[in-house]
C-alpha cells in the first residue's frame, strides 16, 4: 500500500498533499460536528489517506498512543485535527513533532471504535485510492 502513496506523492507534490491535508482535516471537524456517521466516515478515510501521505513523506513510523477511554474522544479528535492543522499551516513540517501525528491518528482510530465504521473507512479508502489511481494514468 506505501508504493501508491509514495505515487500520489510523486504525481502531485510534497506541498500540494500537505495543503491537501489540511483541507481534509477540517473537513472531518465539520463531519464531526454534524454527527452524521457515513460523511465521518468518508471524512476519516481521506484523513488516514493523507496522513498515510505525511508519515511516507517523512518516514514516520507509527506509533498507536493510548487514549484515556475516560475523556471525551470526539473532542480529542477534534482538538488533535485543530492542532496538527496550526501545525501544517504555521511551520515546516521537519519542525512538526512526530507524535503529534501520532497522536491524531490514535485519534481518529478512537472514534472509528466509537462510531463502529471500520469497514465502512476501508471501503471509502479503497474506492477512494481506485479513483485516484484512475485519475493519475489520465493526467500522465
């Protein structure tokens, strides 16, 4: 699976999937705020396709972090979005700790659980990653 992303990377660029990334993740604060299960679903799977994207760019091995079950995961998901999100956007991301991303995808990991959508993340991803495949032969 690392060989696509290594791809898309190659296809559109390390600072078009960073800003890439950012669009995605706030776009999972907005599927979260609507509690609307499918598009945080669809949301998630994005998410891990770009963070699939920042881990291969800078070769960091992840690392699940445990997640206190007694705080409020939706908001840790959010406040870890929010955060990685100031990080893309304000410095390079050689400065980004590792664990912060990490941290976000232990996350999101959490509230797949919580929403019981694991199978409905891999299907969006699979479909997801198909399309882009799709798209990268055409624009060659």
């Amino acid at each position: 699976m690392n060989n696509i992303y290594k791809k898309i990377i190659e296809h559109y660029g390390e600072e078009t999937q960073i800003n890439k990334t950012v669009e995605e993740l706030a776009e999972l604060i907005v599927a979260i705020k609507k509690d609307n299960k499918k598009m945080i679903a669809e949301e998630i799977a994005d998410v891990e396709i770009m963070l699939e994207q920042i881990r291969t760019i800078y070769n960091i091995k992840y690392d699940i972090h445990k997640i206190n079950s007694n705080s409020n995961i939706i908001r840790n998901v959010i406040l870890c979005c929010c955060e990685l999100i100031e990080s893309l956007e304000v410095f390079d991301i050689r400065d980004i700790d590792k664990y912060e991303i990490n941290e976000t995808i232990s996350c999101i990991y959490q509230l797949k659980l919580i929403y019981e959508i694991n199978n409905e993340v891999d299907e969006w991803k699979e479909r997801k990653l198909r399309r882009m495949k799709e798209r990268m032969k055409k624009e060659r």
